[in-house]
C-alpha cells in the first residue's frame, strides 16, 4: 500500500516520529516534508508548497493510496490544490499538538487563525489520530470555545463529527537504539557511592516550568542533600534564566550543560542520569521522559497531563519504592528528598525499561499500519 506522508515541521520529534514510522512500516512511503522552522508560516502558506511537491510525487509516478498528514498541514488547502492529482484518497490526520491548547507564555495572546486551521484541517480528514487521551479531550473541549467565539454559524456539531471519527495511538519511538549504550548505565551502577544524578532533558521552555524544577533543587540544595546535575535538551533564542543561574550555582556539579548534539552522546546522558524529573504544565506527550525511562532513569512526573496514561497503573501508587507520580509541589520535595538520601528505592533498570517498551517501533509500527489499512479500506485498496 501507498502511503503519502505530509509534514511541513521535518525536524524535531516530527522528523524522528516520521522517520520511525517510514522505516519501520510494512508499506510504501512517499514523504513530502519543509524544513522545521517558521511554523506560522508553515501552517499559513505551507500548503501551496506541500500540494506542489504533491503534484510532483503523482507526476513522478506515486500513486497513493492514503496521506498521513501532521497537525501542521493545512489541509483543506493541500487538498483543494491537489484533488485533481490525487483524487478522493482517504486523509488521516495526526496531532502531535495544536495551536487551541498549546500553551503560551504570559505575555503572549492566542492567535486564533491557527485554532481554525485545526479545527477545519480536522473536519476535512477522514481520521483523526491524538498521540495522548489528554491531548485528544483537551481538544475536543476547546473546540466549543473555540466555535462559541462567533456571532452565528458557529457549526457546533461538527465537534461531534470530529470526536466521532478520531482515535488516540501513543507516538512510535526508537527505544532500541539505546541499548548499544547500557553500558554506562553499568558503569553507573558501580559507584554507588557517588551522588545521585538528576536529569533535565526536556526543552528549555516555559511550558516544561525550568523555575518549578530548580525551586525544588534549590530547596534540596539549602536542606543539605547531594545530587549532581545533567541539564540536556533542545533551547531556542531566548532560554529561561533558571539555567543561567543554575549554571552559577552548580557549576561543579553539572555534568552535562546544553544540548546534546548527537544521538550517542545523549544516549549515553540518560544511562549515567539515576532520576528523570518533569515539572511540566503541560506535556502533549512526553517522549523525551519515555526515552529517559527506557534508560534506566526512575521517572517523577506530575500526577496529570499525558503521564498517568502512560505509566502502568501498578505503578501509579508504589508501596515498596520512590513513587513514580507526585500530586504537587511539596510531594516532589519530598519524594526526591528521600530518593537523595536512599531512604526510598528507585524501581531497577530492568523494570523501568518495560515501562515504554511497548511503543518501540519494532512493536508498536502494527497498530500504526492497521490503522492506515483501515482508513484506506474505505476505497477497497488491498492492504
């Protein structure tokens, strides 16, 4: 089966996700993509480019029988420049976020265009795929918001065509590329009289909260607990100034400072790390915290987002080691407190690589292809 995939933000955990799934899938891809930068402009004129490549790949001889579109298309106008190519081929359509509920900062205001670009790139499709059950409701319950905003016309059954027609499949991610460096995780495990080492590894970004993180490590530091630091992830422009003042402050406990630039090299950060920690407002997903578990990291998440849907439920309220997640601020001091000074044990490696392990692409690609046969079967297209 032919699979045209859309995306016009390649980059990123975009570009990773469709990567996976083209590698790793059973069918054929034909990928139409636009560099990773500029997303306004991606979802306000990307679609003129998207549907010239996509006349392209027809010309060339690509005749799908599906499109996997990303949240960034703007898909009415893809398909309204491209109908006469590819005919009435089946759409799905896939959120990794959305610009109703992506959080902003303080300063900043909504633009609603981008809201109405997914909402009617939403109607347009065939499916809809959330990456997460939270991001999925979160949508659904904006919408009315969104559509209520109008003086007349405001259409709002079509929230319930949306809901009716979507479906939620957690993002594929490549766990197996870790395992060439267990190693260092090994190597960690043979001195355990070092400090206990805290991870960062989310983006630099207020809606991961960087100053609810290093408030509790500070606390933690001022009560006289030893930890040492890795602070990884991607930072744009502008990073919040907790790093910099987190960089004066720990400077000789900081093992790792900035992004890292190669696979390997982050890798092997989350085999030395013993605790991942978020302190995100809102997480769509949360992929960088599955890779860190998968790891070996013993994760402490916010009891909410997309994070109890992706911890098993018997990890949930633990009896015997650290929980996993905390209900507030002051739960996080003091779970972490007692991880610091070994009074609670962490869950082993072994265990805590099962957690993600099922969202492998050597596993997970199935119910994606399932998926993509079912949406395509409309047309009778063999799979």
């Amino acid at each position: 089966m032919n699979v045209l995939a859309l995306e016009p933000w390649y980059g990123g955990s975009h570009k990773n996700f469709l990567d996976g799934l083209v590698e790793h899938s059973r069918h054929t891809f034909r990928t139409v993509t636009m560099p990773g930068r500029f997303w306004r402009w991606r979802m306000e004129g990307g679609g003129v480019t998207l549907a010239r490549k996509v006349r392209e790949a027809v010309d060339d001889g690509f005749t799908p029988d599906v499109v996997f579109a990303s949240d960034m298309v703007n898909l009415p106008a893809v398909l309204s420049l491209t109908r006469s190519s590819i005919g009435d081929v089946p759409v799905v359509m896939y959120f990794h976020e959305n610009q109703l509920t992506y959080p902003l900062p303080p300063d900043r205001e909504r633009e609603r265009a981008y809201g109405i670009t997914n909402y009617l790139s939403a109607l347009a499709a065939d499916r809809v795929v959330f990456n997460s059950h939270f991001h999925f409701e979160e949508f659904i319950e904006a919408l009315p918001l969104l559509l209520r905003d109008f003086p007349d016309f405001t259409n709002l059954g079509t929230v319930r065509d949306i809901r009716d027609k979507s479906t939620v499949l957690h993002l594929g991610i490549d766990l197996a590329a870790h395992d060439a460096y267990r190693s260092e995780r090994r190597l960690r495990r043979s001195r355990p009289t070092e400090a206990p080492v805290v991870l960062w590894n989310q983006r630099w970004e207020y809606d991961k909260n960087p100053k609810g993180f290093f408030r509790i490590m500070n606390r933690l530091d001022d009560a006289g607990h030893s930890f040492r630091l890795l602070l990884a992830g991607k930072h744009f422009h502008e990073q919040p100034d907790e790093f910099e003042e987190a960089f004066e402050r720990y400077a000789e406990r900081i093992l790792h400072y900035g992004y890292a630039e190669d696979f390997a090299e982050y890798s092997r950060l989350l085999h030395r790390a013993d605790v991942v920690v978020s302190t995100a407002v809102h997480e769509f997903f949360g992929v960088a915290v599955m890779e860190a578990i998968y790891c070996g990291c013993h994760p402490l998440l916010p009891n909410g987002l997309s994070y109890p849907e992706l911890i098993p439920e018997t990890h949930h309220t633990p009896l015997l080691h650290a929980p996993v997640l905390y209900d507030d601020e002051q739960h996080l001091f003091d779970i972490l407190s007692r991880v610091l000074e070994h009074e609670d044990r962490p869950l082993p490696p072994e265990t805590l690589r099962k957690i993600p392990q099922r969202l492998d692409w050597s596993r997970h690609v199935e119910a994606y292809d399932a998926l993509l046969e079912e949406a395509a079967d409309r047309r009778g297209v063999p799979a």
